[in-house]
C-alpha cells in the first residue's frame, strides 16, 4: 500500500543515467520509493496515500552535508573574519561553558535550517554528540553522528570520551528506524596520538561502524606530521591501516598525488567544504576535480556554522564550483552536473550509504526534494543543473521529505516549533556569551572581533592551541 | 507631510558611524528620508502616512548593483561551465538574434530578480539600453543606464551606435521621476578605438553624463594593448585624458599599482564582480581590498546572468569576501562591515550618486530594503554585518522601496506581474534559440555545453572573436 505519491513534477533522478522526467511521479511505500516513471503510468490512484501535486516543481534527491558540527550552530557570528590560528581557539573559549541543552537547542536550530533548505541526511562530529542524536530522532532527519574524541585534556579525559563513543554507539546505532548511523570521531592528528586513534579503529571495527576524522587541514599539519613520521598524514594513517570505505575524511587540503591514489585505493570518502575554508583564509585550495578522477567518493560539506556561517547546500554547491573555476582559471571544471553529484549521490557514497540514498530509484530510501521553479531568479527553465548549481536558493525547497515522512511542506516545518526554539536559541546563546565572560554588547552588534579577541579567556587558549600544533607531538611517547 | 513611516524597526544606517538602532523610525516625505530616529521620537502620528511595522526586520539602505546587463537576462544558462575565450561569442550568437521585445521582458525579469534580492538601484551597460530604461521607468527601480558603443560591427554601425547614445541621453537622462541617468558604454579597448572613446568621452562631457566601460578584463588584453600602446589599459585611458570621477570601470583585473594610483587620482569607481569572475575562471583574482586601501571608490556588481548565473547581491557579497580571503590566505582581509558598505554608501559613490543614496540619513533618497531575521539560518541574533553576509539570503528580503515608493511588500510585486512576465520570458527565450539555430533540447536539459559549442554560428562568432582580440589593432589607424 502507497502511503505517499509524488505526481506531475519535472524529475532529477541523479541514477546516473542523467535523465529527466518531465511529467513525473514517484509512490512510496514503507519509507522507500517504490516506483518512479511518467505520472500516468506510475500514479495509479491510491485512496489511502497522501498525494503532492509537484506541478512547478523541480523533483530531486535530498542533498548530502558529509561535514558539519550542529553542536556550533549556536556559535554563529562569534569568531568571524579572524586569522585562521586564531579561529579554534577563540570557540574553544565559548564552547567549554555549553550545557547539554545548548547542544540540544544548537542542533535543533541546525537541523531546521538544513530541512528549509533542502538536506535530508548529514554526517556530523563532535564531542557531545548525543544531544544532536536526540534533535534527529525528534526532527526526522537522517544522520551520520560521530561521537568526537581529543586528547587535547588529558588522557583521563581522553578515555572518559572513547567510554562515551562506546556508549555512544551501543545505544544510537541504527536507532529513529535506522535514521541514525554512529561512528568514531577522532578530531585530528594535532589532537589525538596514533595509540588513540588506533583504539578508536579498533573499536570502529569491533561495534561494525565507520570513523570521521578531520585530516590533512593545514600546510602545519603536513609539516609537523612530517617531521615526526617522516610522513604524510595520509600515509600515516594508510600505514596504520586505520584507512578504510568506511573512513570519512573531512577537508584534506595539502594531499598530494600519492596520498590521493591511498586514499582511492582505500576507498576512503573526503568531505569538501569550500566555504569554511574561504571563512578562515585557508589554504591551499584543493583540487577537488582531480580527487574525482581518481575516483574518490568526494562529498559536499558546510562545515559548522561558526566558519561557514550557514548550512545550506545551494550556498555550498555555487561555492564550490566557482572557487575550483578560479584557481584552475578554467570555466570547464567542476561543472554544475558534478557537484550535483557531490551533493547527492557521491556524497551518499562517502558516507557508505550508496545503497539507500543519494538518487531517486526504485528500492531506495524515499529522501527527496521539492523546490519551486516558478521564481524569477529561475527563468528561463532549462539547463536544470546549471539552475540548481549557479541561480537556486535553499529558500527555494518547498517540500522535504525523509524516510517516506514530509518535514517540511508549502516550507512549513511538521515536525518542529521553530518559533519556540528561535527564542530558546537566543535566550541560551545571550547566557552562553555571559558564562564564557565576554563582554560582547548585543546592543552594539557591529562590534569588532578584533575587542573580543583580547579577552584573557581568548589568550589563554590561543596560547593551549599553539602549544598543542607545535610541541604536543614531542610530549607523547608513541610519535604523532 | 509623511507619506511614508517605517517603524520599530532595527536600523543599520551605513552612514560611517556603523550605528545601530535597536527600535527605529524612518519618516518619508517627498520620496526623501525627511527623520531618522528612535520610534518614540520621530515617528509621530501622521494620518495621511502609510505605516511599516518593521518588527522584527533589519531595516538597511537598499543595495547597489554596479555592473550587470539586463539583456542578457533571458540568456540564463545558456553558456555555462565553458572556457572564457568561448563564452562571449556563444552569446553573441544568440544575442544578435535578439528582438527589441527579447530585451524588455529580459530587463523585467531582472529588475524583478533584483527587486526581489533587494537591489534598489543598478548600473547597467547594453548595446541596446532603451527598452531596459523602459521597464526601470514603469517598475520604480532605480538605473544608471550606459547605451553601449562597439566597433565590432564596422565603422557605420559604431557611428549608428553613437547616435543612438546620444539620442538615449537626450530622452532618458533624469527621467523617470531622477530614477534614472544615462551614461556613454564603450564596450572594451578590444572592441572600441582609441578616436571613438574619445569621442564618446566628448559627448559625455558636452551631456554631463557619465561613462561605463568594461577595462583591464584579461592579461590578453593587457598583452595586446601594452604591445600597442606601451603602456597599460588604465594608463592610456588616464593619459588620454578619458578617466574621471564619472567613470566606471568594470573588472580591472589585471591593474597594477601605478594603475591603481593612477584611478584613485582620477576619482573613477570600479565595479568588482567575482561571481562572473569565477563563471569564466578569469583570472588574475583581484586583491581588492588594496583599492579600497588606496582610496578608490570599489563597488560589488553581479555581471550579467550569462556569467554569474543571477542578479542576487547577497550572493555576491559572500562570494567577494570568501574569495578573497582565499586567495589572501587570511580570513581578516574583506570583513563584512567592509563588503557591506561596498553594496551600499561605497557602491553609490561609485555611481556619483553618493550625496543622494547608499546610507540611511535624513536628507537622501527613500531607498530603503527591510529583511526578515526571523528566519533559523539569521539566529542567534547578532553581529548583524555577520549575519548579512555570511549567512542572509536575498529572499530574506521582505519589503523593498525607492524614492519613497514601495516596490516590494511581503516579498510580493506592487509594480509588475511576475508570472505573465515569466511566461512571456519563456515563450521568448524558446523563440530566440529557434532563431539563433540552436538545437538546444529543452527535453534533455542536461545537455552539455560541448554540443553547444560545435554549433557552426558559434565557431564562426569564435573565429570573429578571436580575431578582434589579436589582430584587430593592427587594422586600426589610430592605434589601440
């Protein structure tokens, strides 16, 4: 029996084939598609299924964030057009003072701004991840949730963290009717030493789930790696046989040849998130269009608000693809088509969920978008990916739908007050701000970042990040 | 007598105190700010006055739009991901197909874009300009309008060209209420002669108008003209006596610090456009920043949508300061404060009209843009530059006015019909392509560009092309 049919709109299926149906229409059953042709033949009237007329309407899969941090949507703005090495640092400030409910209110406000604009499933890390388990489980989105470990406190801490993961795992893996997958998330390798993430891969295998880790982020990275391992981070880890399909790498800025073909052949996924790196300044800018002929699973990801400052994927898409044009000086690469399928199913298949989502076919999890055409910024309508790529906004989704279940319609959510958690947002970030003893003046928001940055608080981890970058590594026994 | 009164609104005023005002009134008489305050100050009751509750908006000068083509609206999508010595003749061989209608239902459908994005005023340069000059007069917009002048076609056309400047001029300068100016366009040194910008230079003085010219697009150009000239593009203009305050430039990548010194002293306004920039992979990336550092009066611009692929200034603001803080590998360079006032008080000065727009004082123009920070994606609530540029989206705007008069109220038209307006447009654009002998399938919208190109018109309108940027100096008595 269909429980939802979707008739009469113009259909990007991203299975490859590239095509485009022009009256069509998909049935959903149990959560998952199951048919999808011309609306004549496949809508056969149901009388117990909702019907969404999507006339005016572009059909497509939903899109893919393989990167970002939900915990730090209610940092947004605190750390803007700051240097690179002071960026961490400056959070770090802020977020050793939220309380669980900041983490549970910053994921829901994330998740709400993910859904308007168009993304059913994202892959997440961070170090109290459970409260953002909570927020997908009520919400109804789709998640890759990595519960985070650092040994930038200590190795108490660090062991309290790889329990959590542990728990972590047992009790959310497969949970909200398979919605959310758990993984390990050891931050980086200037936070964490090869014993620690040899655990965590360790126990990855043991519990059956994958790992998220950020790597290769920084031309200091490589060196101090370097110097210490005497080589590249991906080789380290390739070494380490910590690299596997079920590995997901998040930025990988300075890799080189060698490191690219490690990583094909491990089958590793590498999350790209062009925006974050313009928010810092970071470099270099990678060539993305190369890891793709290589044949690496190479994601779309925002990164966390406080170094992007949004979680939408349109942004991304656009961004992504005139960055790369710039620094290749040539309009030929990353093509709208491509990144589209970064977005959808090459970001699906990063996170080893090729299966299930990422493309609008039959057997598939029923994750799809609906988004108006009928708006200026729009016309004329042909050349749908360029469209999608280089004119769409987030705000132009209409319908969401994950797992079979509509989340947002006529861009209303059905399954969050997003008044009420707008004004708990605030409440909680104004009390945040205060915890953390900045003396931010609301009342004068043009404020400049470069006052904030001479809090005591600010200095002092400022001093904690440089350490752990340069001399952390000589402290530990076991190497990087 | 008030005619207008826009209340309680959060007020950024752009006037170069960076102030805020947390609950602010503006009152409009005459199409002019005539009051700017706290709501309880100055917004008396006045019985005749339409009133705006701006709760819950962020009230902010209406953005400037320094460089596009409204012409080329209707050619959205048709030349996307090629390389940038293809681009232009794939459009001009569509573009010469165009009918005088073609242009006016592309100027609506952009004026409506821009509307809709909160662009109040735009500059524009376009070989045929009367019909966009048209649809600003009949939608409430406002336009610096340059009727476009290209040797391109031959020395007959190119003085046809003149006349029909000089006609514009006479017809339309101050028109529309002041709404709009007229200006002089040669297109660029590699299709204009040294004699006919200096005779449209002649003109403009004789008119008290201004020019717009596109300058220092490429390093071919600057090859080619420093072979000829020996000197650069900024710097033949500046000896010929051609750049002065009512001069704007386009582009200028490949300007140098002499060149850079040389505009400043000038006093002409450049418009930066890194959407379009990143369309055609173009290249050298402007360190703009160092203009705005040496003074000169550097404005944002989208291009046209045949190179962005849309008019949305928010886009563009993002873009500009992520890009260049990549390529400046510093996340400091470009904050959004700066960005900001480039869209609004900067971008006026550009145009000349800076004692008349760009900031929200008492005395200046009523352009005005309110936008809605209800939304999750504009949460928490502060650090409002942050906010704009980092994460707003142009359909964040909710209500639009200029000189007084509301074009945009709840994100809907008052001043045109935008769904028989899209209507037409399609209709158009269908028939352009027919005429233009592309076989374009508007069935199979993921066509690639590739069979595009292998149309015959446009290997011949590349042949054309090519030969006008390498050897058409050479036939040129006069020089470059």
């Amino acid at each position: 029996m269909a429980e939802l049919i979707v008739t009469h709109g113009t259909i990007l299926t991203m299975d490859g084939s590239d095509s485009i149906l022009a009256d069509g229409a998909l049935v959903i059953e149990n959560g998952r598609i199951s048919a999808i042709g011309d609306t004549k033949k496949v809508a056969q009237h149901d009388p117990g299924a909702e019907v969404i007329d999507a006339t005016g309407m572009l059909v497509m899969p939903g899109l893919v964030n393989t990167h970002t941090h939900l915990g730090a949507t209610i940092l947004r703005g605190i750390s803007d057009d700051v240097d690179g090495i002071e960026w961490m640092p400056l959070n770090w400030s802020v977020t050793r003072h939220t309380t669980q409910e900041d983490l549970y209110l910053a994921a829901l406000l994330g998740i709400a701004e993910m859904i308007a604009s168009g993304t059913t499933c994202f892959s997440d890390s961070y170090q109290d991840i459970e409260q953002t388990a909570r927020a997908v489980a009520e919400t109804g989105i789709r998640a890759e949730l990595a519960s985070g470990l650092t040994e930038r406190n200590g190795r108490k801490d660090a062991q309290r963290l790889m329990e959590q993961a542990r728990s972590f795992v047992a009790e959310w893996n497969g949970k909200a009717g398979g919605r959310i997958h758990a993984r390990f998330g050891p931050h980086a390798l200037y936070t964490c030493s090869t014993d620690y993430i040899l655990q965590a891969r360790q126990a990855a295998d043991d519990l059956h789930v994958g790992m998220h880790m950020h790597l290769a982020e920084s031309p200091l990275e490589m060196k101090t790696v370097k110097k210490k391992a005497g080589e590249t981070s991906v080789q380290h880890l390739h070494a380490l046989g910590v690299l596997k399909p079920d590995f997901l790498i998040a930025h990988a800025l300075t890799i080189n040849e060698q490191d690219i073909r490690l990583i094909a052949e491990d089958g590793s996924g590498i999350a790209h998130c062009p925006q974050s790196l313009g928010k810092l300044g970071a470099y270099p800018f990678p060539a993305v269009d190369t890891w793709i002929r290589a044949g690496i699973h190479v994601g779309i990801g925002t990164d966390g608000v406080a170094s992007n400052n949004n979680l939408d994927l349109f942004e991304e898409l656009r961004f992504a693809s005139l960055t790369r044009k710039l620094f290749a000086r040539d309009g030929r690469v990353l093509p709208a088509g491509e990144v589209l399928r970064m977005a959808t199913v090459t970001g699906a298949k990063a996170l080893g969920l090729g299966n299930e989502i990422g493309s609008l076919e039959a057997g598939k999890k029923a994750d799809i978008i609906l988004i108006d055409v009928r708006k200026p910024h729009l016309a004329p309508f042909h050349n749908i990916p360029g469209l999608l790529v280089y004119s769409a906004l987030g705000s132009d989704v209409d319908t969401v739908i994950v797992d079979g279940k509509v989340l947002l319609r006529n861009r209303q959510f059905t399954t969050l007050d997003i008044a009420d958690i707008m004004e708990r947002v605030q409440a909680a970030f104004q009390a945040l701000l205060k915890r953390a003893g900045w003396n931010l003046n609301l009342a004068e928001p043009t404020q400049s970042m470069a006052t904030v940055l001479k809090l005591k608080a600010t200095q002092q981890s400022l001093k904690i990040f440089q350490a752990l970058m340069e001399n952390r590594q000589s402290k530990e026994e076991s190497g990087v």
